[in-house]
C-alpha cells in the first residue's frame, strides 16, 4: 500500500520532497519517519545517497549561520537566528 502510493505520486509529478511530504500528511507520520520510508521505497532508491549527502550539506551550512540551538524539552529542536546581525540601523 505504501509503495503504491509514493509511485502513485511520483508517476504524477511529485518531486522526491513533495512525496516525503505526501506520505507525511495522508499517513500521519513525521517528517523523519517519510524520509525513511520514501528514501527506501523502491521508486526514490536510487536517489537516496544524493539526497543523503545534500542533506547533510545544508546542515553543514545552516550550523555556520545559525546563532544559537535550542534543544526543546518534547526533543525537538530550535535554531536561532538573528535576522539583524550584519544589518546598519
């Protein structure tokens, strides 16, 4: 069932991030647990060592920009950025 609905939304257009998306709202799962599922389905296989390595590009980068981290108590986490920082009043 799974897999047929991420061909299913692939086959219509959707791109790797709009079916993690999809799989996220129409099963009620989070975002972490789509990626799983759609990375390993067999329709995004072949793109999972790329998205993979993007991914961890861009937190890589957002690690340098970010100014402070927050770890929430439900495990979550928050990062700050100081949207002023570098602006002249």
């Amino acid at each position: 069932m799974l897999d047929e609905f991420i061909n299913s939304a692939k086959a219509n257009g959707s791109s790797l991030i709009g079916c993690i998306r999809l799989v996220s709202e129409h099963f009620k799962l989070k975002i972490s647990e789509s990626t799983e599922l759609v990375l390993n389905s067999p329709a995004w296989i072949e793109h999972q060592a790329d998205f993979i390595a993007q991914q961890q590009e861009l937190w890589e980068e957002i690690g340098k920009l970010v100014d402070e981290v927050e770890i929430n108590d439900d495990g979550t986490t928050s990062y700050l950025f100081d949207l002023k920082k570098g602006k002249e009043t």
